[in-house]
C-alpha cells in the first residue's frame, strides 16, 4: 500500500502523529527514506493535526510535481516563512503574489540576459576574477568557500544591481555573511521548533534571532541599492532588475490593488540572492572538496580540457560540448552533493490526484529531492560519486531524468540556466588554472553534510598550485 488514506493513519500508522518524529523528518531527511521502506514511495505524515504528503523517489517525486503541476503551486506560510518574508516575492509566497512577482521576474530575466551570450560574458569575467582571487594566495593553504561566494554573488548583483562589487568590499562581505546566517539556520531543528511554538521563539534569545537580524540588514543593504537607482532615475532602457522593477511600479500604479511595490521589489531580490548565492557557491564548494579526494577524476578533467582549450584561453560556455567529461563531472557534483536534500515545501491549492490518490485541498507535500538524485532505479551507483553516471558508452554526455536538483513543475528554479553556466565556467577555468590537493597535515575529511538550508561541507583547507 502507497498511501493511507487520513482515518487508516490515525489508528494504524501512530508514528505520524507524533510531532517529535516529524521534526526529526525534517531535520534528518534521510529517515524519509527509512520510512518509505514500510509505507510505499507515497505516503502521509502528521504535523500536529494537520496532514503531510511526502513524495520518495524519483518517480513518486516526478508523478507528485508533473501531474497536475498548477494543482501543486502553492507554499505553506509556516510561521518562519511569513517572518522571512510575509507572503512576498518569489520563493517563499503563494497565490497571486507568487504568479504575479515570478511571472516578471523571469521576463526580466530574460530580457536582462538569462539564456544569453551578454550575461555569459559577464560570468566569464567573473570567472577571470575568481582565478585571480586563487593565485593570489600562492599555493598556500586556503578555505575555498568565501571566494567561491563572492564570485556566484557578484554574478546576481549585476544582475540586480548593474554592478559587481571589489571583492574587498566589506559592505559586500557583510551582505554575504547575513545570507550565511539565514542558510544556517533554515532546515535547522530550531527553524522548525520555531514553526509550532513562534509565540514561545519570539519571547526568547537564540539563533531564530539571530537569522531574522541578518535578513533585516539584507534588506537595508537592498534597500540603499534601491535608493540609488530612485535617486538617478529611471532610463528609457532598464539595464538591471532594480531599474526594471521600478519602471513596473510607475507602470502598474493606477492600478486599483497593483501587484508591484517596494516590499515586493525587495523581497525578489532577496529571494534572487538567497536562490542564487548560496545554492550554486555551496555546490562548487563540494565540488573542490571531491577533486582533492579523488584525483584521478581531476587529472581526467585536466586532460580533456588541455586537449580542447589552448593554454592560457579562458574556457566558454561554447566549449561546453567538447567537454563532456567535465560536463559529467559537474553534473555529479550537483548529483552527489545533493545540497538542498528535502526540497521547499508545497501546498495543494485544489484537491488533486497523485496516480490513483486523492489528495486534499490544504494538504502540504514534500517532494523528498534526496530520494531522487539517489534512487537506486535510477542510478547505478548511488551511493558513490561516479560521473560516468553522466555519460553514455562512448564517452559522450547525457542528462538522465532524474537529475532534478532545481525540482520539477511550475515552481522549478527559475535561475536554474545561469546557475548552470556559472558551475561550469568557474569550476573548468579554475581547474584548468590550477590542480587541487589538501593541505598538508589534513587526515580525514569528514564528508557528512552540515544541516542547514542547504548542506554543507565541513571546513577544510586545499592548495590550489598553479599549472
């Protein structure tokens, strides 16, 4: 049996009703799978008295999300969702708001580059940047993370902002340092202790506090951005989304409820930064940590890009295809690394089916993302970092379906292409510049994630050697 129906569950499954059990779901999403062995690929947990749907494995993920994908668009606004963002932007809303806020969002995009040779040049230089950045330190033992960090953020402040930032900027730094402290504390056991008891997390001090400090400093960084875009005006021709949004604003205003105004504004771009940033940054981070620990992979890499890229030209998006070893390889980073685990909630905002279940207007789902990117139907190797995963007998890439780490449906990431171009460019460039190996003195390399919105390697220091 796949799914019990909700009068089955309150008097044979009592494993559900217990919130203890849901927060340790929530916060260890490896039990989904531990779960899913007794009750089917669908199956239904309780929060309280209120019903959650979850979805294991890729099919049960693919049928949950694709089926009927506009019945399935909604987000829950638990409690630390409505404090992060009260219903608006793109990420965390639901209902018009989220049609509303992602349906412009992606047309400026779009507009602005996304899919383009002028944004891919931009990211391109910020590869050339990051390159720098790494032989600046010599081959001396460094922490890859922050620099990674900077590169993929500078990426959404042009975007944003129409500028990139010296990545000695301590505004910047600190900018980046507030969206750490948001990640971490997402996913963690206290983001859902505060999602039952906010009335009890709103009285006391702890590191709930501390997330919602940071995001209000987010917020006054974008705010500043805001004011001086207002402050020079908008042009005829808006070359960033701030100048962008603000040209809709003026256009929607007489509107009798408009869909567009400053909180909005603001809560997109802190959606593009939190979505954009810390996602890809956090799977280039893993993706350094595995070229230490399994050289031979890197050496292969090395190879093929010195037999199609000429020494000292930067690679391209256009190489992409000549090298499909590396295309692999950060295909199985992404695979293997499985940074967001359990993806964002949804909401059922009709009653829909999933195969031959009837599910319930209200009802939230999780859509088990690990359970997916390991299932063992899909894989043939789950459990290892293999990127032939990637390619087919004659050495040539292919994308199985069920690589779905920007989800599935309508609310599939809408930056999933420039998060693809920007693995790419800066994870081949760096590792044509230089060869990676541990610090030495480094014993063991704790490879278990670190729970958080997304997950994330323990510290570890590499060199990076000039070629």
């Amino acid at each position: 049996m796949n799914l019990m129906n909700l009068a089955q569950l309150k008097t044979k499954n009592r494993i559900a009703q217990s919130l203890g059990v849901v927060f340790i779901c929530l916060s260890f999403p490896g039990v989904f799978l531990q779960v899913a062995k007794s009750y089917g690929d669908i199956y239904t947990v309780w929060f309280g008295p209120h019903p959650v749907v979850v979805l294991d494995g890729f099919k049960a993920v693919k049928d949950g999300l694709t089926t009927h994908p506009e019945d399935v668009v909604g987000r829950p606004v638990v409690p630390f969702f409505k404090a992060l963002a009260n219903n608006k932007g793109i990420l965390l809303s639901t209902g018009s708001t989220w049609k509303h806020q992602r349906k412009f969002s992606l047309m400026t995009l779009k507009t602005l580059g996304l899919g383009k040779r002028t944004l891919e040049y931009q990211i391109q230089d910020e590869a050339y940047h990051l390159v720098e950045n790494f032989r600046s330190t010599r081959g001396k033992p460094m922490n890859p993370s922050f620099a990674l960090t900077l590169a993929v953020s500078n990426v959404i402040c042009v975007v944003v902002f129409g500028h990139r930032f010296s990545t000695e900027d301590k505004k910047f730094h600190e900018l980046l340092e507030a969206m750490e402290v948001i990640f971490k504390f997402a996913g963690s056991l206290g983001h859902n202790i505060y999602n039952v008891m906010p009335w009890l997390m709103k009285c006391i001090p702890g590191p709930h506090k501390k997330a919602l400090t940071a995001r209000d400093f987010v917020c006054s960084f974008i705010r500043k951005e805001i004011s001086k875009h207002q402050i020079a005006g908008v042009p005829d021709d808006p070359q960033d989304f701030i100048y962008s949004y603000l040209a809709q604003i003026e256009k929607t205003k007489d509107q009798p409820k408009p869909a567009y105004d400053e909180s909005n504004m603001i809560q997109c771009i802190f959606d593009l930064f939190l979505g954009g940033t810390e996602t890809s940054s956090t799977t280039l981070y893993w993706g350094f940590l595995y070229m230490v620990l399994y050289p031979d992979i890197q050496a292969n890499i090395q190879k093929e890009i010195d037999a199609v890229v000429a020494p000292g030209q930067m690679i391209s998006g256009d190489d992409r295809k000549k090298l499909p070893y590396t295309n692999a390889v950060i295909h199985e980073v992404q695979r293997f690394s499985n940074i967001i685990s359990v993806g964002l909630p949804r909401l059922c905002v009709k009653d829909t089916m999933i195969r031959q279940f009837t599910i319930k207007r209200g009802t939230m789902i999780f859509p088990n993302m690990a359970s997916a990117l390991y299932d063992p139907n899909e894989w043939a190797t789950p459990e290892s970092f293999n990127p032939n995963h990637f390619l087919d007998k004659d050495g040539n890439f292919v994308c199985p379906e069920a690589f779905i780490p920007f989800s599935l449906g309508q609310r599939v990431c809408l930056g999933d292409h420039l998060a693809k171009t920007e693995m790419f460019l800066f994870f081949s460039n760096l590792l044509q510049a230089f060869t990676f190996h541990l610090a030495e003195g480094t014993k063991d390399v704790n490879t278990e994630p670190i729970l958080g919105g997304t997950l994330q390697p323990h510290y570890f220091e590499i060199c990076a050697i000039p070629r």
